[in-house]
C-alpha cells in the first residue's frame, strides 16, 4: 500500500498482516506516516496504489461494510458540547443503526469499562481530556465492530490517565477484538501488544513480536565512554570486536550498540585499555526497546 500527495510518499509500500483478536501497535515518530496509514484503513483516505482489506473487506471498494467492522478514534477529535455522556453514546449508536433496545445496557457495560460510570450525566465539554479519551474508545465500542483503529489513544495524557487508558486497552484486549493502535512512545505497548511494527519515512523498516523486542532489549547493551584519545585509535579497537554492532560520536563521548555478554564487554574493556586508550568513563545504560529495535533496524540496513 502506497499513499503519495503529489511527490511526498507518505506511506511507501507497506506489507502488513494482523491477525485476528490481536494487539498490533504501529511506532514511529511524528511524520512516519502512521495516521495516513490509519486513515486509510478507516476509509477516510484512498491509497495511491495497493489495496487494504479489513475484515474482509477492501477499504475502497467496500468502505460502508469496513466502516461496520471497525471502531475508529482519530489522534485528534472533537466532543459535542450540548450532549451528555450517555446522550453522546446514544447518538452514535443511532448513526450505526444499532437495536434500540440494547443500547442502554451496552452504554452502561462501556461506561463501566472505561470507568466513566459515575460521570454519565456529565456534559461532554465537561470532561478531563483523559476522561474524553476513554469515552471515545466507549464510543467506537457502541455497534460492538471486531476491529478497534487508535490514532495516537494516550496522546496529551498525563501519567495517571496514561495509567488508566492502559487498564481500558488491556480490557479491550479481553473482549477478543482486534486492536491496531498507533503511538510515538513503543514502551507503553510492551504490556499491551502482541505484535508491533517501526514506521520510518513513510516505510515499515520492521515488525516483530513484543517479546522478541523485549528479549532484543536483554540480549543488546548500550556503553558509554569517555575519552580524549584520537578517534582513529578508538574506531581501529572497537572495528577489532565482532560484538561491536554500531558505534556514534556523541557530545558526550562515544557510544556504541554492543550484542555481546557481560564476560565479552569486561574483555573490551581491558583490550581498549591494553591499546592505551585512557579511558574517563565506560558505563552501560539501560537501553530502550524503541532506540534499539531503530538501531537494530539501521544497523540490518547496512547504515
């Protein structure tokens, strides 16, 4: 799949595959191209070339059947100001025609999921925005769809409504549905996704499994040093060390992506230090999931 506006490639030949009753989590940072792949799985955009089925369903040829099978919540949105909660959930559910006479107990079991019970006759413009977050999942939940697409769910949050989304999203993961969520921080899906995929420039450079990623983050260090001997010293050393994956200048030193054990490690310590480079400091850091699976991913593109 392939969207273009005009000579930018916004999305640039995606193969993707969920499988059902999954938890997929799109990352990439701001202008990867995530919302224009979402909005177009949510008939909201065509694509240039290429096709997208969702349920079945190809989303340009069949929009009216995808838009039944999904449950969308844009990155941004806005609240209708003269509705209460349950009114607002009521008139969405008579957008999709659903059965008069299951909407109120299905409002009542959705309001209670996302914990919104008490607030049922609150005026929508009156709600915290982590409040109105979960609404609008209760909202795309109202014609009960077997796909949930969430642009960006916990964007703006503060932590503890950061907090309770991640409660709504492990709930949803119970209902059996299927999840596609979008966001810029991949460490808020380790406890939530099944399967996640790096957005780049328009390109999913990979996707892997979340304990895959999680193992990647044991099995890979980042070290930090610090020293003011010349850099063709340093580079020739550590060009000397197979377990060397990727090494950076940084501002505050060098830092490399290292995939060797922490016996390995002690032994390049002391062969850097046997080739004489004075060293100031040499430190592993705890490495994040997101950077590494990104490095990994340039280091597999030869970059």
């Amino acid at each position: 799949m392939t969207k273009k506006y005009g000579k930018m490639v916004a999305v640039n030949e995606m193969n993707l595959s969920v499988q059902r009753q999954t938890v997929f989590g799109l990352v990439g940072e701001n202008g990867a191209g995530k919302t224009t792949a979402l909005s177009i799985l949510a008939t909201l955009s065509t694509p240039t070339s290429g096709y997208a089925y969702i349920n079945g369903y190809e989303v340009s040829r069949h929009p009216r059947d995808v838009r039944r099978s999904i449950g969308y919540m844009p990155d941004s949105f806005g609240v209708y100001d003269d509705l209460t909660v349950m009114e607002y959930l009521r008139f969405f559910a008579d957008c999709y025609d659903v059965d008069r006479r299951v909407v109120k107990s299905r409002a009542d079991d959705l309001l209670e999921r996302v914990n919104l019970t008490d607030k049922r006759d609150t005026y929508v413009n009156a709600l915290s925005r982590g409040m109105q977050q979960r609404l609008e999942i209760a909202r795309c939940l109202m014609h009960d769809p077997d796909v949930l697409i969430l642009d960006e769910p916990a964007s703006g949050l503060d932590p503890r409504s950061r907090l309770e989304m991640r409660g709504v999203l492990h709930g949803l993961r119970d209902l059996g549905k299927t999840i596609l969520i979008s966001t810029h921080i991949l460490h808020e899906l380790a406890e939530v996704a099944d399967e996640i995929g790096i957005l780049r420039g328009g390109e999913l450079v990979a996707v892997a499994a979340i304990q895959v990623m999680l193992q990647h983050s044991s099995a890979y260090r980042t070290i930090e040093f610090n020293t003011n001997d010349p850099d063709d010293l340093v580079e020739r050393v550590l060009a000397g060390d197979r377990q060397v994956l990727q090494v950076e200048r940084i501002a505050s030193g060098w830092e490399i992506l290292y995939g060797g054990t922490q016996g390995q490690q002690a032994t390049l310590l002391t062969r850097m230090i046997e080739a004489g480079i004075t060293l100031t400091q040499f430190a592993e850091r705890p490495t994040d999931i997101e950077q590494l699976f990104l490095r990994l991913s340039r280091v597999q593109e030869g970059k």
